[in-house]
C-alpha cells in the first residue's frame, strides 16, 4: 500500500510515522518491507505485506491509513497486489 502524508499532528517526530505505520500492519498479518519516498514534493510512506484474501488486505490497509491518522494528516492511498511479476490495484 501507498499512503501520501501530509502535515505531522504536534509532539509527532517525522522518524515516528513509518515504523508506526509497519507495526500497525504488522499486528495483523506478516510485513515484507515499508519505506519513505518524496515523489512530487509529496511524502509517501509504502508499506509492502502479506494477506490471503482481498478483504483481508483492505483491513489491514485501513487499520494501517487509522494508525498514521493519529500521527500525521493522510491524503489519498492505494492498495496494490503484486501477481506474479505484475502490480494491480484493489483500492
């Protein structure tokens, strides 16, 4: 999933989002990777897991799109699954 974040909420370090966005998903289900990325002057966070089933991956993107609201203002986000060598988006 990709999530574009805007302004942090007072006391919120910027060091603090990310790994709080992995260990959001990673109450529920295993997470493979995250990172940080500046495309258009935009932050993104990225945060790459595991999931069995489409509804399953959508939870746990919104449990995920939950945490970092209390961190940080989100804009839009995107839920992609990777087939085979392929990326397609689900939401």
């Amino acid at each position: 999933m990709i999530v574009a974040v805007g302004s942090l909420r007072p006391g919120v370090s910027p060091a603090d989002v990310l790994p709080a966005a992995a260990a959001a998903a990673a109450e529920l289900t295993v997470v493979e990777a995250s990172s940080v990325d500046v495309v258009a002057r935009e932050a993104r966070l990225t945060v790459r897991f595991t999931a069995d089933t489409v509804d399953e991956t959508i939870a746990v993107a919104e449990h995920v799109v939950d945490r970092i609201r209390t961190l940080a203002e989100v804009g839009s986000w995107q839920l992609t699954e990777r087939v085979g060598g392929r990326w397609f988006r689900r939401a």
